[in-house]
C-alpha cells in the first residue's frame, strides 16, 4: 500500500509568509511543528491508500480531473493563531 496525499502547493511568496509566522509561533509555543525540509506549507485536499499497482491508474485520474479545473484565488484578511497563542 501507498500513502497518497493529494495538495495545493500555495505559491513561493505565499510559503514564505506562513514559514515566516510558524517560525514566530514556534518560539512561543513548543508544541506545534516547524515547517522544514520535509513539513512544507500546503491545504490538503485528500490522503488516501492505494495498491502500488494503481498508482499510474490515480495519477491518471487526478491529472485528467486537474485539467479542467481553474486557478483558485484565496484571500485572507485576519490570522488567528488561536487562544494558546494570545490576542490575534
């Protein structure tokens, strides 16, 4: 079995600014994560198993989906870090 996750890479800038703010919540708070060479930013659209001998058949399947949806745009105007971390 395979463990696919599936993601909405943001792009580099966007990355950037929530490297930046997990970095200033990490020295607050310990118990969280940092982001690193293998914790990236990203949304999470779908995890999931599959046979290996699928793999090529779900690749297929999400790329032909991927084809015809468009670019999203996503917009925040607040960042709530949540009560552990004090007023937002």
């Amino acid at each position: 079995m395979l463990a696919v996750d599936l993601v909405i890479e943001p792009p580099a800038n966007i990355k950037q600014l929530a490297r930046n703010y997990n970095a200033k919540l990490f020295e607050i708070s310990k118990s969280g994560f940092a982001f690193d060479e293998f914790h990236a930013p990203h949304i999470t659209i779908a995890q999931l198993y599959i046979k290996e001998e699928n793999l090529i058949k779900v690749i297929d399947a999400i790329t032909s989906v991927l084809k015809n949806i468009k670019p999203i745009h996503l917009n925040s105007s607040k960042l709530d870090a949540g009560p552990q971390f004090g007023p937002g």
